[in-house]
C-alpha cells in the first residue's frame, strides 16, 4: 500500500508526542507499523521500542508486519506487547519490592469468579451478585482509585459493601501469591509510581513508546504511559468515533484531552478511507455528526458506488426472511457469503437469523464466541498443570480433585479443609491426610495417585505434561462421557486438545506455557472450524476491526439500538457512545449496506431507531 503525504508526514515527525486522529478503513496500523521501522532505520533499536496494542492477536500481526518491512527476525520485538503482558514482564522482575515471592501467579477470570464467590457465600448472600460484583472490582482497579469508585457506587451499597469484598479478594490473591489480570496493571503502576530508581530503568530502556488503539485506553493505562515515557517520544493511533468499550473501563476522555495534556502535542488527521465507499462514509460522517464529544475530521473515500438501503419489517420472522432471500441473490451475483455480515446490539437478536438460515440452507458462523483457553476441557487441563507448579492456588486443585470422577465429593473435601492449620493451601492439606493415612483406602489410593501425577509432571515440558495427566488421569474417557451427557460436540473437544498440546509444545517451561497461557485469555477470537465459511452473524462489539462486502444492520429499533440504558440515563455520554458503536457498524461495510428495523418483535410493538431516522435524513441530502 502505498502512503499518503499526511500518513508520511505522520511517519517522518519526530520531535514531541503524537497523536495520530484515524477515521475508519484509513491504514492506522500501516502507519503505526512503518513509524516503527523508520525509527528502526533512524537509529533506534528494535528490543527498545515499546507498541502496545490491546489483544495479542494484534501483536502477533504487528510483529509478522515488522519482520517484513525491515527484515529482522521476530525475536527482535520482544516488547510488542499488550499493556498486560508488557506490564507482567516487568512486574515478574520486581515483584520482590511489593512482598511477593518469585514465582507470580496470573489468576484467570475463573479463578477470579471462584475466589469472589466464596467471599460472598461467606458474607450470606446471594451468589447471583459473584458476576455484579467481579464486574465492580475490575471498573474499580482500572480506574485508577478503587475507594473513589466503591464511593460512587451507591446503588449497590445496601445490599453489598463492595470495598469489603475488594479487601478480602486483595488479601486472598496476595496469600496464593497471585495478581489477578487488572492488578497486573495495577501492582505495576505501584511499583513504578514508589520506586524511583526502575521507573527509570525502564524510561530509559525505552526509547520510543507507541500505542495502538489509543482511544480504548482507560486512567490506569494512560497513568501507565506516562509513568514509561521520556523526552515526549511518544506516537499514539486512535479513532474516538469508534470508542465503545465504556462499559469495560475505556474513557474517551484520555484521547481527547491529549492535545491539553501534551501541550507542544502534534496532531495528524487520516481521513483518506480505503475500505468503504464514499456514499457509506459520508452517511457514517453525518452519523457521527449528531455527537459533540469528539474530535473533527471530514472522512472521504475515492470509490465510488456504494448501496446504501432501509427497510421496514412488520416482524424478526419477516426481517430474517428478506435478509436471507438478499443473501440468496448476492451470493448468485458472485458474492460468497463469507463476505456477508449480519451485525446486531445485542446477542438475542441472532436466533431469528440462525433459524432462517438453516431452513434456507444458508452457512453461517456465529461470531465472538467463548475464548480457547476459556473452554472446559481447555481449562480442566490447564488446572492439572497449574496445580503441579503452584502448590497455593485452591481453585485449580478445588477444580481437578474429582475430574474425571475419583469418589472425592464434597464430604471428602470438607473433611480434608478441617485438617487444614492457618496458611495451608488446599493440595498442602491433601498432603498432610495423605501422610497420616487418615482416609479410606479407596480415596487414599485416588488421591496418591493425583499427587504423584502433579509431582511427576512438574518438571516436564508442557507438551509432555499434557500427555502424562491424559494418560495417567483417563481425562478423555471422562470427556468422552462428559460429551455424551451434556450432547456436546465430542470430537470438537477433542481437537482442541490436540491444538492445546500443539501451543504447549512451543514453550520449554510449564511456568511460561501458562503465563503466556493467562496472558491471551482476554482475546475474543471466533471458532477456528469452518472460520472460512457462510455469513457471519456477530454483535457489533466483536465485528470491530473487521470489514465485509455486505452488511447488514437489523434490529434498529429504540431500546435495542440505541440500547434501553443509554436512553433513560440523564447525561448523554451512554448516547453518544451508542452512536460511535452505529458508526463502527456502519463502517464495517465495503459497498452494500443494508439497514432494518421491525414493528413488532417478541410480539412487542417497536419504534424505528433514532440513529436510523437520522441515517434516513442524510441520504435526502446526499
């Protein structure tokens, strides 16, 4: 691809920090990458350049794209990173100075939710609240001041004190050893904020810091920034018009302040887009005109020729119909569908699609669904070897004492707890019983032979690890049982082990197979089976960062898009966020952009969407 003059200018300045303002489809990631490589060529070295982007798979892209425009070899970038991992690198380093031991623990969101749900079982109350409630202590730790944010949250404060809870959970985590994911952040802001002498070892490792995606940023990720940067040698990428993750910690407020932060700041507009037609951009421009939080910027395509259509349905059944007869008739003008997106607000909105589409016969993939690392068979291993380097951490030993079944059931499990002395982890307790031999025989033998596997395994390659415990633990009977009585996809389930003894097998030690393993839990990548085939159906959230030929808008009606909550809140910022979130759906589009609404759905009456009444005017001008 070649440059445009402003993406070269933005390339070539140096001098003073840089904020780069990228509309939609307009080659930010091309810019970051060759800003790179032109520091590269002007002196700096690759292993003190810090990028940061928000998922590793954007990493992994950032780094290939690297090691093709200069040539070096992979291992040259080691400090392309997410905030997390690059934060966790140096944390593992020091954590000595903040009173932990060597050897730090990355507690996953299942440990994070078990440890939460104990505290509130504890407390008598309802665990309902355990989703509520882990939801408050990440907002709270991102943040930036946890007790300020706990102070806030007056609705919630009858029927829990959540700083209470954040105590007991911070003591827990600290007692295993262990930093949850937002603490990774945290504990490193703490110990570049008390210790002089590393925050400047570190602004002095780095010569030049970028970052990706610079409007998802929250307050502890720009405190962060600024804690590592030195001499203004930063260059920031970003697009407020496509913020939309308020409702995970992100404020828009860290890139529209920068200009008043950075006051000698330079700023560079990409306007030039090269995924979309300039009919859809200019309605996307008009779109996003209703806001006033936001930065300026005229966006414009050269292409011409965009489809742009809204129609009126008087149910979802009849909705789904016509998108699949429109599906039908693209796919015979010689579109596949692959290139076809069905993008919705919400998740319910999807089953009408996917029942039409199978009485049609149209292929289809569901998009945003659960995490690798976060399946359960993917998570029942993991334990195994979790337990076998991290004797302190009950939830994976809790999770793998009866699976697969061992006749270890709960009674078992609280007789082992009252042998348990002040400071004893679970699986330190499970040794004392064994060596007393105070169990029944058969639960005694069950419970040798676990240990032994987890003693075994310990010093293993990860590879190798994984095949002890499937072997010595019968773990694919179970599952082949588990499948059955649950009517899963067994061989599925099967092929994802496969694939995680695959990852194991490129790293040497089961301490850095599972840091790495946490580290990459909080991308949201789709299945890889059939990930090639049928149109996607996907929530808007999760088709950021892609781009179709056709897309389709449905279910734009008010209280689904513009969301209920954005419309009864008193300031206008959830609005105003629900606009980005349209706009980001409407620039997924390339040249065919169809939009719905339905006057009845779940047997409710409906009201078209503001956003499309204002769409709907745009296109009387255009």
């Amino acid at each position: 691809m070649k440059l445009s003059p402003v993406q070269e200018a933005a390339i070539a300045f140096n001098g003073s920090p840089t904020l780069v303002v990228s509309g939609a489809g307009s080659g930010k990631t091309t810019v970051l990458t060759n800003k790179v490589a032109s520091l590269i060529e002007n002196g700096c070295d690759s292993d003190k350049i810090l990028a940061i982007t928000f998922t590793n798979k954007a990493a992994d892209e950032m780094k290939s794209r690297l090691v093709e425009l200069t040539g070096l070899p992979i291992e040259r970038f080691p400090w392309v990173r997410t905030y997390h991992s690059a934060c966790f690198r140096i944390l593992k380093v020091h954590c000595t100075l903040l009173g932990y031991k060597k050897n730090l623990q990355i507690y996953d969101a299942n440990h994070q939710k078990e440890l939460i749900k104990k505290i509130i079982v504890e407390l008598n109350l309802d665990k309902k609240h355990v989703p509520a409630v882990v939801a408050h202590i990440s907002k709270a730790k991102n943040s930036g001041n946890p007790q300020t944010y706990f102070d806030r949250q007056t609705h919630v404060a009858h029927i829990i004190r959540l700083a209470d809870v954040f105590d007991k959970y911070e003591a827990m985590l600290y007692d295993a050893n262990a930093v949850d994911f937002d603490n990774i952040l945290v504990k490193t802001s703490d110990l570049l904020t008390d210790y002089k002498d590393i925050r400047e070892r570190y602004q002095n490792l780095f010569q030049y810091i970028l970052c990706d995606e610079f409007q998802d940023t929250n307050p502890l990720q720009a405190l962060l920034t600024d804690l590592l940067v030195k001499n203004g040698n930063l260059f920031c990428v970003g697009d407020d018009w496509q913020s939309i993750y308020r409702f995970r910690g992100s404020d828009i407020d860290q890139f529209l302040s920068f200009p008043k932060k950075y006051r000698n700041a330079k700023i560079f507009r990409l306007e030039q887009n090269y995924r979309s037609a300039d009919e859809i951009v200019q309605i996307a421009n008009n779109l996003i005109g209703h806001n006033t939080h936001k930065m300026e910027k005229k966006c414009f395509s050269e292409k011409r020729g965009g489809i742009i259509e809204l129609h009126s349905f008087g149910s979802e059944e009849q909705e789904a119909r016509w998108v699949a007869r429109k599906v039908g008739t693209l796919s015979e003008m010689g579109i596949p569908p692959e290139d076809m997106a069905v993008l919705y607000r919400t998740k319910f909105c999807s089953l009408s699609f996917e029942q039409v589409f199978r009485k049609s016969g149209i292929p289809y993939q569901m998009m945003g669904s659960r995490g690798f690392f976060e399946r359960k068979e993917i998570l029942d291993i993991n334990s195994y070897l979790k337990s076998a380097v991290f004797i302190r951490d009950n939830v994976s030993f809790d999770r793998i004492i009866n699976i697969p079944k061992r006749g270890i059931g709960d009674k078992t499990i609280r007789k082992i707890g009252d042998a348990r002395t002040e400071g004893m982890s679970l699986q330190e307790v499970a040794r004392k019983v064994l060596a007393e031999r105070v169990m029944p025989k058969k639960i005694h033998n069950a419970l040798t032979q676990l240990i032994h596997t987890l003693d075994e395994i310990r010093s293993m390659k990860p590879d190798e690890a994984i095949r002890e415990v499937l072997l010595k633990s019968g773990y694919m009977d179970y599952l082949k049982k588990y499948s059955k009585s649950t009517s899963t996809n067994h061989d599925s389930r099967e092929e994802n082990i496969r694939e995680l003894i695959w990852l194991a097998s490129k790293k040497e030690t089961l301490t850095e197979y599972l840091e790495e393993a946490d580290l990459v839990r909080e991308d949201r990548d789709e299945d890889e089976e059939d990930k090639d085939r049928g149109v996607k159906l996907s929530t808007i959230h999760a088709s950021k960062g892609l781009e179709y030929r056709v897309v389709f808008i449905v279910a734009c009606e008010e209280s689904i898009f513009p969301h209920w909550r954005s419309t009864i809140s008193k300031s206008d910022v959830e609005l105003q966020e629900e606009r980005r979130l349209m706009y980001v759906a409407v620039t997924r589009a390339e040249k065919y952009l169809f939009m719905s609404y339905a006057k009845f759905r779940r047997n409710e009456s409906s009201r078209k969407s503001r956003f499309l009444k204002e769409i709907e005017a745009s296109l009387e001008t255009y």
